[in-house]
C-alpha cells in the first residue's frame, strides 16, 4: 500500500475526516501524531490515488467490523471469516495487523454502517464500477460462511442505496454467492429472457468495466487485485456457459 507509511504519521486521519479518518485516529492512537510528525505530513500529502485507496481499504474493515456485530454478537467464526479475508490480501504482516486494528475499532464506533458508506460513496461516487466492487468484496466475505443473516441482508440493502446501486444489480450480486438457478444470466446483469443482442451487450460492458486493471486505475487498492480478477473470470465463465447453451 502506497499510503500506508504515511498513515504513521497521522496524515490519513485528519485528510479524510468524517467516520473514516475518526476510526484511523482511534486505531493509531493520538500518541503518533507529535509535531515533527505533523511537519512530515505536510512535506508528504496524500495524492487522489492514495487517498481513494485509503478510503476503500479503511471503510472495508470498518463495514465488516459493523456487519460482524450486526446480529448482536462478534461471533469466531466471524472472526475467522475476516481474518481469513486479510490472510489472502497478500500484506505484509504490518498492514494485516493494521486491517484487523481498524475491524475491531469500527465494531464499537458511534457511526454506523451507513456513515461509513456515505462517506465513502462521496469520495467514488463519480465511480459506480468501484462502488459495485465494493458490494462485491463484501458479499464474497459475507458468503464465505454460507449463510447470509437477515439483518446483514438488510445492511447490505442500506449501503446498495446509499451507492445508488439498482435492485436489480444487488439481485444479480446476491445471486452470485448465494444459490440461484439463472446464476450464469444474473453474472451478466441479463435474465433467460434476454436477446442475444442484449448479452453481447451487456458482456462488452462488462468486461471493460471490470477488467482489474481498470478497478484498480479507479482506486480499488491493489491489494483486492484478487477479487476484481475473480468478477473478470466469473463474467467471461458466464457469458462462454451461455454462448454454449445458445448456441451462439
């Protein structure tokens, strides 16, 4: 992460503000942040880049850390499902320590779930395609233990309207992880009903707009790399499972 060692030097807390930069300054603490400390930070501001980075990674693990004490109780196995999660970010060991520091913060926070995602949808909201790969990650982590809780689904419902995601587009996203018999049409954002014309369509679109090189270069950190690159898959799979089934 290009940000990162700006982070010890306090910088990211006070640039982002709002719920983000409140739970990066409770995960540091404010004994990092000295004067000599605040001159370095004036000698390195964040970029744009890194900054809509920081923010996709911190709002994660502060969306996740809300979504685990959701039902009342950080259960292990949710616990396990997160640190698996950051086990497979490929991060040095820093940076992991770092990603469960800001989960465990943001579960006992005094903003909810819907501050985080505001302010983040504020930060990508000229970027529907980051803002759909972040519903993404989340429903990949929340899939991991095959049960989706009523009130994670509701959660989930709340950040896909504050990201102005349609209903249709979180039907297709759900599908995806949980089962469903048109799976292969919903992955193209299509039904059994569409044209042929309608799923060419739709899968050039995709493919461009998923491609994990167009993710990243839009401020998907590169260590989601993974996960932009298993949509791309999945989209390609979907639409030769289809080609084969049509004939086309």
């Amino acid at each position: 992460m290009t940000w990162f060692g700006k982070v010890t030097f306090g910088s990211l807390g006070l640039f982002l503000g709002g719920p983000l930069g409140a739970v990066i300054g409770a995960t540091l603490g404010h004994h990092l942040v000295d004067k000599k400390q605040q001159h370095m930070d004036r000698q390195t501001p964040l970029g744009r880049q890194e900054t809509a980075q920081a923010a996709y990674f911190v709002c994660m693990f502060s969306i996740l850390g809300k979504l685990a004490k959701i039902d009342g109780t950080v259960s292990r196995e949710e616990i396990a499902v997160v640190e698996d999660f950051i086990s497979k970010l490929n991060i040095p060991v820093q940076e992991q320590q770092f990603a469960k520091q800001i989960f465990s913060e943001a579960k006992y926070s005094q903003y909810s779930i819907e501050d985080f995602a505001v302010q983040f949808y504020q930060i990508h909201k000229q970027q529907p395609t980051v803002l759909i790969s972040f519903i993404e990650v989340l429903f990949q982590v929340a899939a991991a233990d095959k049960h989706l809780h009523p009130a994670e689904e509701s959660a989930l419902k709340s950040i896909k309207n504050i990201f102005r995601i349609s209903d249709q587009q979180f039907k297709n996203i759900k599908a995806r992880y949980f089962d469903s018999a048109d799976k292969y049409y919903q992955c193209l954002n299509c039904t059994p009903e569409s044209s042929n014309e309608e799923i060419k369509k739709n899968y050039r679109k995709l493919v461009k707009d998923f491609h994990p090189d167009t993710i990243i270069s839009k401020g998907l950190p590169a260590e989601f790399t993974e996960f932009a690159t298993k949509r791309f898959q999945e989209i390609q799979s979907a639409y030769e499972h289809i080609k084969k089934e049509r004939g086309l």
